[in-house]
C-alpha cells in the first residue's frame, strides 16, 4: 500500500507484530488497518500497607511494573480487485485472520511452556513483551452468519531483561534462582532477592541447609515465593 507524499509515492507502513526470535522462520502478523490511537502505561508501585494508630502510610518504593501496551486492531473481510494477491487475500476470513493471530500471540509455545515474545512495530513505536489479555468484539455478519469485521483490544505485557541480556516476562510469583557470590551471606541475599533480610530462615529450610553461614560461591540457591510475593503480584495486576 501507498500514498503520495513530498517525494512521490511512499509506502504505507502498517502496524506488525513479529515473534521476537532471530530465526527467519519466526512467525508475524501485520494489522489490516493502522490503529487511530494506542495506549503506552507506565507504572511504580509502591506498598500501600499502614501501621496500626497512623494517620497515614509512608511511601515505600516497591517496584517499577512492566509497561503496558493497549491497542485495538480492526479485523475485515476484503473485497477481491481480480488481482491473484486481491483472490488470495478475499479467500481469508475474519474468523481466519483471527486465528492466525491467537497462533501467534496467545497459544503457548512448546518449547518455553508460555506464550511467544513479541516486537510490537509502527513508526516510532517499538515494544517488547507478551500479550496480556484480547477480547474479540464482532460487530457484522454476512447472510450466513460468518464475521466480516471484528475489533481485537489487546493488552501487551512489557519484557524485562536479566543480567545474561535475555528478556523474561516479570512474574514476582515465581520461584527466583541465585547463584551465591564470594562475599555473599544468606541475608544480605535475601534481602537482595524478597527485600527483607530476615526471611534468610526460610530460604535456609527451602534448600536443605543445616549451615547457612557456610554458604560456597557458586552454590545455587532457590528463593520460594513469599506472601509479600504474592502481594506484590496483586498489586501489579
């Protein structure tokens, strides 16, 4: 598709959302109409609990959420122009196109046992995470009953990255992995890892250590999930 600009005649580019993969096999679905607005959300949050007899609660800073991407894509079934692309393009229906893009954003994949990283592209635009949440609204229908059009309102989770440069999705509520450092102690750790050094007990009796003084550097420990985790996750979501 194109229009004329300043220079003539300049593509239109069109809104995509590729598998953030460097495989060229790496799946992609590009929206059939740019969207006329997105939403891009920012968030800290911070803990919101109050002691007993205060007037207020302090603030304490507990984490920056991941972004948000909101966007509405609108689905619609083409009318052939007689042109091979025109014939093969009508012959993919709304319900078609739908699928195609639950393939791509909401089915978990096999190997990673969750759904695929994305790359959200369109100009200046360009954001990496995981589909959140779709609803599919269908508003026509031909004779038969079949969709023509459709509007997907989408919500993106943003990626964070780990100290090997990979992107991981932020999941508080999962079990944290550390590999303990030579200067390192159990609750100097844990209070890296939950932010509360007295929890050291807990992790102590997760991973079966009688000394937890006599801690090895590369020793691997595991970090349950805490209350305060699952807090955390309730604020975020």
């Amino acid at each position: 598709m194109s229009f004329l600009g300043t220079g003539g005649q300049v593509a239109l580019k069109m809104l995509m959302i590729e598998e953030l993969t460097p495989s060229a096999l790496a799946r992609r679905f590009e929206a059939q109409f740019n969207p006329t607005t997105y939403k891009h959300s920012y968030r800290n949050v911070y803990q919101k609990r109050q002691a007993i007899n205060t007037g207020g609660a302090a603030l304490k800073f507990m984490l920056t959420a991941p972004e948000l991407l909101s966007v509405t894509l609108v689905l619609q079934q083409p009318m052939s122009d007689n042109s091979l692309i025109g014939i093969l393009k009508a012959k993919q229906s709304v319900h078609d196109r739908v699928q195609k893009f639950l393939s791509l954003a909401y089915e978990i994949k096999g190997t990673s046992h969750a759904p695929r990283l994305l790359k959200i592209s369109w100009g200046s635009l360009l954001f990496e995470g995981a589909m959140e949440s779709v609803d599919i609204k269908y508003t026509a229908f031909d004779h038969a009953g079949e969709p023509i059009r459709c509007e997907l309102d989408v919500s993106f989770r943003g990626t964070l990255k780990d100290p090997t440069g990979s992107f991981v999705i932020s999941s508080p509520d999962l079990t944290h992995a550390h590999s303990v450092k030579d200067w390192q102690n159990l609750p100097m750790i844990t209070d890296d890892i939950y932010g509360d050094p007295h929890l050291y007990l807990l992790v102590a009796q997760a991973n079966g250590l009688d000394h937890f003084r006599a801690l090895q550097p590369g020793q691997k420990l595991h970090f349950p999930p805490t209350e305060k985790d699952q807090s955390i996750s309730e604020e975020i979501a």
